[in-house]
C-alpha cells in the first residue's frame, strides 16, 4: 500500500519532483494577483484615496508600510496553525479563497471596502504564502542537492508572475480604470487555487501536506470541529486588520517615542520582543548541533530583512520616483515598471541555477553566508546606479529609462543570490517539527522590512497638494535618497562577508 501511495510522489518532471511544477503554476498565479494589485497601490492611494492631502505621500507610505507588514508577519501565525491543526493543503485553500475575496472587494469603489480589502489578503497570505513554501521543501529528501535549484525554478514561477501582472493590471488601470486592474487579479488567484487543487486531484503529492493530525484536525472547539473554527476566527479577524490599517495616522508628538508611529509600528516593537523571547526559548531547548543551525537560521533571515528593506521600495519610493521624474516615453506606464524587476528573474533563474549546479560539481559553490554578502552589495550598487541618474535629467526633470532598467537589473541578480537560496536552507537548518513555523519567520523577515520601507518612503515623501507633482520638485529628494541607501546596503553586505568563513562554521554540514 505505501509504494502505491508514494508512487505518484516518485515521478519526476525535467529531473525533479512532478508535484513542484504543479505548485510552480499555483504559485504564479497567486503571485499574479499579489503584484498586479500591488503595482497598483502606491499610485492608487496618492491619485485616488489621498489625493487632497498634501501630504498624500506620507499617507500612502504608512500604509503600504502597515499593509506589507501585515501580511508578511500574519505568516507566522499561518504557518503555526498548519505545523499544529490545519496542515498545508487546508491552508493553502483556506488562504487562496480570504486573498480572492479580498481582490474582488478591492475592485469596489469606496474607502471602507479599500481597507478591507487589503484586510482580506493580509489574513490570507498569512496562510497561503508559508505553506506553499514549505511543500515545496517536503518534496525533496534531507541531502538532496536538487533542493535549490528546485527553489529556484520555483522562484522562476513567482517572477512569471510578478512579470505579467503589472503589465496587464497597469493596462488595464490607464485603459480602462483603477478596479479592472484589481478585478483581474483577483481571477488570476482563483486560477492558483485550481492549479494546485487538479495536482491534488492527481495524487502527484502523495501524501504531503495533510494536516498532522486528524484528531486535532476534527476537535471541537466551542462544539465546532478546529477545521471549520479556523477559517472562523480567520475572518473574525479581518475588520480588526481593517482598523488597523485604516488608524494609518502617528499617534504622538514629534520628539516623543510615538511621535511618527502609529498603532501598526507599535504592535510590531510587541512582535518583535515575544519573537526574540520565543526563538530564544526554542533554541536554548534544542539539542546542540540544531542550535547551531537555528541560530544560524535566524542570521540569515536578519540580513534578509535588510535586503527586503531596500528592495521592497520598488513598490513604493521607486514606483513614485518612475510616475515623476522618469521618461518612459511610451515604453511603459509606471505601474508597469514593476514588471522589470521579475523580467530580470525569469531571464536570469535558471541561467543562475545552472551556475550553483556547475560550481557545486567542482565543491566551488560559494556557501550561503558569501552569496548573501553580495546579494546586499548588489543592492547597495543598484541605488548606486539611480543616484546617479541626476546628472542626466533633462530640463524638466526627467532621468532616461535605462537607470532604471539597470538598477533593476543588478538588484534583481543580487535576489537571486540570497532569496530563492535562503528559502531552501531555511527548511534545511530548521528541525522538522517547527519548519513552517520556522518559515513563517523567514517571511516575518519581509514584515520587518516594510517597516524599513515605511520609514524610507516617509523620508522621501513630497508635500503637495498636486497630483501630478514630478520633475525638478521632486528629482534631488528621490537622487540623494538613493545616494543614501546604497551607503548603508553597501556597508551591510561588506560586514557579511567578513564574518562569512565564521558563519560557513555554524552552518554545520548545511551547504
């Protein structure tokens, strides 16, 4: 019975596992829908909901700010109830299903929906972003060196993605308005949830991703069994996400400890202790070899969070820097520009993966702690690249395209270096029974890095009470803090390196 139950799991497609392609198309799907709204919302917020503040800038980056926090941190909490309740198959649809509701709502025209909607999709991805991450790890076997460029032609998926939907829910905000754009992205996660349902359908994951246990599963909490009572509470919980999201203002005086803080900031300082106090707690617990690791896990997610924090911008600064002070000259609207970043991705993946396969052979593939120090001096030489654009502005204020592009293109090669990479070596230093949790963590790393992105943005923030602010106004805020970021990117990823032959060591025989 057992060889006939795993046999589907043991086919493979182009060397790896069939289930990963299966997750490979659901996870594009879902990643369409999450980049096509997001592509979306820097420029919908300052046109649209902020549009008579004159600090609408300021506005929209304490939310964008709140809202990717939000939705990167409820992981932890997804990814805890599956390891425990749910698993990851339940998970993942209970996700898809709250993040479709959401993107519908989003194409509503009304404030109190906006909020919601966003509301909807942080609850969601809470349970639909770890889990399909880590089902991927449950297809390759400890050791196996397939692992990463699995991850990476994983990642691939994503970029597809992420590539397609500015391009087409951008068209289609300019062409036809604003809710068209979010309207489609909320099929295309529809669409993810049928691709991963027809692979269940099909048996090609054996028997992965079924919930841990199925006493627990079926226990009733309430006289309601815990498989219902937590899609539930799930939603009990969207119009408390909605509130906080919508409390966007700081809630002090400049000078004090709240001055430009709001209730989002505040409850991630909270975060931040209890998880410092839990990881603590847990590797002080663990036997001394997995300490090594854990504790190594949890490094690489920190530099991860200073990565994110500098790429995350894409969505916002750099989103606005495109809408005012870039000449795409009919190449693309500004929305669209988020599509470049992914485009680099899909070029680049498997030519990258090809890359660590054929070091690896020659025991030449630099170990993670080396690809993470350049990943963060790519970044660094990324922001380099569009501080420089101002010594090509016209006389309007307009930067030509390629500084752009080129940023993109060395930030997007320095992703490749550390995020596909550190997704797969998180599921390799994490003990098996706290793994999604563990992934959770890896993606609280983005959380923390939106709060890098809201202080960022808030920084580079214009005051005006012109929509259609750009040019000469707005280039040398936009020029200098580039300048400025590349600074601190370049100095962080000179510091890994440094300690890299002392991190290679607590890696163990983690690669």
């Amino acid at each position: 019975m057992s060889d006939i139950s795993n046999e589907p799991f043991e086919k493979q497609t182009l060397g790896h596992p069939t289930g990963l392609f299966y997750l490979f198309f659901a996870e594009m799907w879902e990643r369409f829908s999450f980049y096509g709204m997001r592509a979306l919302l820097m420029l919908y917020m300052t046109k649209e909901i902020f549009k008579a503040l004159s600090e609408k800038d300021i506005a929209a980056a304490a939310v964008y700010a709140s809202y990717g926090s939000l939705v990167y941190a409820s992981t932890v909490i997804g990814g805890r109830v599956s390891d425990k309740i749910l698993g990851m198959r339940s998970s993942i649809f209970l996700g898809g299903i709250l993040m479709s509701i959401g993107h519908f709502v989003l194409a509503i025209e009304n404030d109190v929906a906006f909020f919601l909607a966003l509301a909807f999709i942080v609850v969601g991805n809470g349970f639909f972003k770890p889990n399909i991450s880590t089902f991927v790890g449950s297809l390759y076997k400890d050791g196996d060196r397939r692992k990463d460029s699995g991850f990476t032609i994983f990642y691939m998926g994503i970029n597809i993605g992420g590539f397609a939907a500015p391009l087409i829910c951008g068209w289609l905000a300019v062409k036809y308005g604003w809710h068209y754009g979010f309207g489609l992205a909320g099929i295309g996660m529809l669409t993810g949830l049928v691709f991963f349902w027809s692979g269940i359908k099909k048996n090609v994951f054996g028997d992965k991703g079924l919930p841990p246990s199925k006493e627990i599963y079926e226990k009733p909490i309430l006289s309601i069994p815990q498989k219902i009572f937590v899609p539930i509470v799930a939603v009990l919980f969207v119009p408390v996400i909605a509130s906080l999201l919508a409390s966007y203002q700081s809630l002090g005086v400049k000078g004090t400890f709240l001055g430009d803080k709001n209730y989002v900031n505040i409850l991630f300082y909270l975060i931040g202790i209890g998880v410092v106090i839990f990881l603590t707690k847990i590797i002080f617990e663990s036997k001394p070899e997995d300490r090594k690791k854990l504790f190594m896990a949890v490094l690489i997610t920190f530099f991860m969070t200073l990565f994110w924090g500098f790429h995350e911008l894409s969505g916002s600064v750099i989103t606005l820097f495109a809408d005012r002070n870039v000449n795409l000259d009919g190449i693309m609207n500004p929305a669209q520009t988020n599509s470049l970043n992914s485009l680099v991705i899909i070029v680049l993946s498997i030519p990258i993966s090809l890359l660590w396969a054929y070091l690896s052979k020659r025991n030449l593939n630099p170990r993670t702690p080396y690809k993470f120090g350049l990943g963060l001096v790519l970044a660094g030489l990324s922001f380099y690249i569009l501080s420089l654009s101002k010594g090509s502005a016209d006389e309007n204020g307009m930067v030509p395209f390629a500084f752009l592009f080129i940023m993109y293109f060395i930030l997007s090669i320095g992703e490749l270096f550390m995020s596909p990479v550190g997704l797969s070596k998180i599921t390799d230093l994490s003990p098996k029974r706290i793994v999604a949790f563990m992934m959770g963590i890896w993606f609280l790393s983005s959380a923390y890095a939106f709060q890098i992105v809201g202080f960022i943005s808030k920084q580079l923030a214009i005051e005006s009470t012109d929509v259609n602010v750009g040019g000469l106004e707005t280039l040398s805020v936009y020029t200098d803090g580039f300048a400025l970021i590349s600074q601190y990117a370049l100095g962080a990823g000179v510091v890994v390196l440094l300690f890299s032959p002392l991190m290679k060591k607590l890696m163990g025989n983690v690669h």
